[in-house]
C-alpha cells in the first residue's frame, strides 16, 4: 500500500521530548518553544513568530488582532479549507468568495478589487500547495484601500515569493505543523507579525487575555487580566517534536523537492500528449513541495482513476468542496463574479501520495499507474 501521507519523523524527536519531560516544563513558552520560534523568526524575517496549537488558531488569533467585527467582509478564495474562513465568521464576518487562477489555484488578484466594498476590512491570500500568490498585486490593492493582509500560508513553510518568506509579506502569516504539513508537532501552527506594535496584543490573546508573557520577562509586577484571550499556546512536548524538523528543514525541503521533481519528470510526457494537466510555478516563486496534483479532464474521469489507483493499493485524494457552494459557505458568504475554474478544478483536482522519505520506487509505481489507466505508452 503506497500510503498518501506519513507524518514526517526525523529519528531525534524522542530524545527531543525526553529532555521537554527533563526539563520538568510541558506546558506552553519553555524551551522548545522558544527555539522553533527564533528559527521560525530567523527564518522568515518576521519581526516575531509565536507557536500555536494549530493554523486554525494563528488565524483566529489573526482575526482578533485585526479587530474584526459583525458585518465586516474579508476576501478569501472558496478553493481553500473551512479554517480560512471559520476564523473570520466566529468574529461575525461576511466572507467575499473570489474565483482562483487556473495555474497556480490561487486567489485570482485581479477580481479582488471588484469585491471590495466599504465593509471590506482585510484580504486573506491563501498559498495553495506552497506556491505563493500573486502578492505585489496584493500588498498594492491592500494599500490603496486601507485593508489588512492575512497570509493563510499553512501549506508554505519554507516557501518564497520574491525571496521573502510565505507568512512574512502580509501584516500577519499562518503556518499549520499538524501532521499532513511538510514540518508537524502533531497539532499546531504559528502566528507570522510583520508590524511591532501587534506584538504585546498577540501576546496578551494567546495567554487568556493575561499580561503572563510580560509577567514571565519581569517587565510588570502583576500577572492579570487585561484584555480578550484565549489559550493559544501548545505544550512543550509538541514544540519538542517540531523542533529538531526545523533543523532538518534543508533536509526535509530538498528530499520533497525530490519527489516532486520525480513526478513531474515521469509525468510531463502524459501531460504532454494532452491526458492531464501538471502543477505550475511562476518565476518569482519558489516552492516547498507541499503538494504534487494532478488535473483530470473531468470529474467522472477522476473519480475511475481514484478506483483504478486504489485497487493498485495506491492511496490519492482530492479537495476542497468549493466553500461557497458548502451548507455554511452559503450562509456566511457570498461568491464575487463568475466561478469559472473554483469548482471545475476542484472537480478535476488529484493528489499524489507525497510526504518526507517517499521512495523514488512508489513514485514510478505510481506514474507508470496513472500512465496505464490512460492506456500511454511512453516513447
Ligand atoms: C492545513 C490547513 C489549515 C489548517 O491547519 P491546522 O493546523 O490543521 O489548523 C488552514 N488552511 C490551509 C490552507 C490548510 O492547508
């Protein structure tokens, strides 16, 4: 059976929880904690980087530094997953649906200034399988009408677009380390903050509301209550499992890449020849290889080729069920303009099994597979 996925595991993350345990700290902001946030901070240039306990909690964090309010409208593609959105709506907001470019399935940035109304108060560009959005565009529209940037880059750790980090662009960032990402403690994230001043007051919000950080650095002599929090914060042993991943990151990174590069090799003769579609990525970005999809011609097609791969004991999936047209994506948001590729591609969309230490053996068992099931002969 050639698994989808298999969360990544480096061989040294028991030694790193045996010290977490040692070190009699497991609750959140000991060491571990401290040091998957100053690699994540050297690492992508944010100005600082908390751990969460997951990307759903980095982008409600998010939300909540954004003060969003009932009635506000945030712009979001519908390809996406229901965190995005979720993070926004638990705030009151309205969701602004927009169609995706049929390259990178990405937010299409030139329909995001038709969705902009008076109620728009932020834009959430999401980097589907690592590859960054269109975001000079962005940052400019951003600008002009006073919005804020949220990155949804849960899928983009170690990612960049025009050589700055995914998550580091926008006023904030979100990375996801559950165990489907390319870097995992199991459940968690991080929050990204580009800007200083947010810091005290994501701080306070990932603490219960408490000054407990500051209370902890000695800058204040009572630990209270000061403003709306919640518990944000991951145990240590978590953070124990993700860190010695962070000082792999090369490792990690460049054997995905591998994969992926495999994939694409061995497949482009198929795409080629017209049977499917292959992933692209523009010149300014550089990729992570989150993700290796394929595009089907049709969604009858794709759902033969999902059973011919199973009974090959090979494991793919798809996604997302566009948002917009899901039972809460109808009532908490609307869709802007025309779906053109949201829900064809995601009727079309495959994923390959892809995942750290995938072999290079499962990856032609899996090509020669899918180059059978279209009956094409490699020349
Ligand atoms: C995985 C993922 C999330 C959610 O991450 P969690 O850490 O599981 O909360 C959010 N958005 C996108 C695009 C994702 O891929």
């Amino acid at each position: 059976m050639i698994s989808f996925n298999v969360p990544p595991y480096i061989g040294e993350e028991e030694k790193y929880i045996e010290k977490a345990i040692q070190n009699h700290k497991i609750s959140g902001d000991g060491e571990f904690t401290h040091l998957c946030s100053s690699w994540l901070e050297e690492k992508t240039g944010a100005k600082k980087v908390l751990l969460t306990t997951s990307c759903s909690d980095a982008l409600e964090m998010a939300a909540l530094l954004c003060d969003i309010r009932e009635g506000d409208e945030i712009i979001m593609p519908s390809f996406t997953f229901v965190s995005t959105a979720n993070a926004f709506v638990l705030r009151g907001a309205k969701i602004v649906f927009v169609d995706i470019r049929p390259d990178t399935l990405n937010i299409d940035e030139s329909l995001i200034e038709d969705a902009i109304t008076n109620r728009t108060k932020a834009i959430v560009p999401v980097h589907y399988a690592g590859i960054g959005c269109e975001m000079n565009t962005i940052v400019k529209i951003a600008e002009k009408y006073h919005l804020m940037i949220i990155e949804d880059a849960a899928q983009g750790v170690m990612s960049s677009y025009e050589g700055k980090a995914l998550g580091s662009i926008g006023d904030f960032g979100c990375y996801s380390f559950h165990e489907t990402k390319n870097y995992s403690m199991g459940e968690g994230g991080a929050i990204l903050i580009r800007d200083e001043s947010f810091i005290e007051k994501a701080e306070i919000i990932r603490e219960k509301g408490t000054n407990r950080s500051k209370f902890w650095r000695g800058q204040v002599d009572k630990y209270t209550w000061v403003d709306k929090g919640s518990s944000f914060l991951p145990s240590e042993l978590n953070a124990a499992y993700l860190y010695p991943q962070l000082l792999n990151a090369e490792k990690i990174n460049q054997n995905r890449l591998g994969s992926w590069n495999e994939y694409y090799e061995q497949l482009k003769p198929l795409a080629d020849a017209g049977f499917i579609e292959l992933p692209s990525i523009p010149p300014e970005c550089v990729h992570n290889a989150h993700l290796f999809y394929i595009k089907t011609n049709s969604l009858s097609e794709r759902t033969k080729l999902i059973q011919y791969l199973k009974e090959s004991n090979i494991e793919t999936v798809f996604h997302y069920i566009p948002l917009h047209s899901s039972p809460a994506g109808k009532r908490f948001g609307r869709f802007q303009g025309e779906d053109r590729f949201t829900t064809s591609i995601s009727e079309r969309l495959l994923r390959l099994p892809m995942y750290y230490g995938l072999s290079s053996e499962d990856i032609a068992t899996v090509t020669q597979s899918i180059m059978s099931f279209y009956r094409f002969k490699r020349n």
